[in-house]
C-alpha cells in the first residue's frame, strides 16, 4: 500500500490518481482529459476491523486542471508565482 502510515486504530493513506470522468451538474464541458486527484483516506478500524472510512478530496485542484478557478483568481497560487505578496499579521 502506497504511502502507508502505520498499524493504529486509525489508518492513514494519502495518494494520487490519474482518471477521466464527467463532472455531472456542474456545466463543466467533459474534456476527456486525464486528472491527478489527491486524496485522503482514513480508516478507523476497531478489533481488526474497518468500522469508519472517511475521504478527502482536493476538488479545487481538480476544477483547476478543467480550467475552472474555484477562488475566482484569489487562491493562493498567485502567492506562489510571485505575483501578489502575502498578508502578515500587525
């Protein structure tokens, strides 16, 4: 298992995906474009066994690669290229 964190009574695995799929709903135009999705999975597991599974999906990221900016030009990827400096505190 790729990322694996370790034996507990909650179990942790971040990865990456390459997929294809319709955003249905949305009005995104399907592209047929592969995406990398992050995501989170967390399992709670109790006697040896899987009782709660919980998942985090980066949807923003996603959006991004389909050409839709979530943040409407404000994320914070215009600190990363330079382009705006970021606040600090007074």
């Amino acid at each position: 298992m790729k990322n694996f964190v370790g034996w507990a009574t909650r179990v942790v695995v971040l990865n990456k995906t390459l997929k294809s799929f319709e955003i249905i709903g949305t009005g995104i135009v399907p592209t047929n474009k592969r995406v990398k999705i992050h995501y989170t999975d967390f399992w709670e597991v109790k006697e040896g066994l899987i009782t709660d599974n919980w998942v985090t999906v980066d949807f923003p990221s996603i959006l991004a690669q389909l050409g839709v900016d979530v943040f409407n030009g404000q994320g914070w990827e215009a600190y990363d290229r330079g382009e705006k400096k970021p606040p600090k505190p007074e």
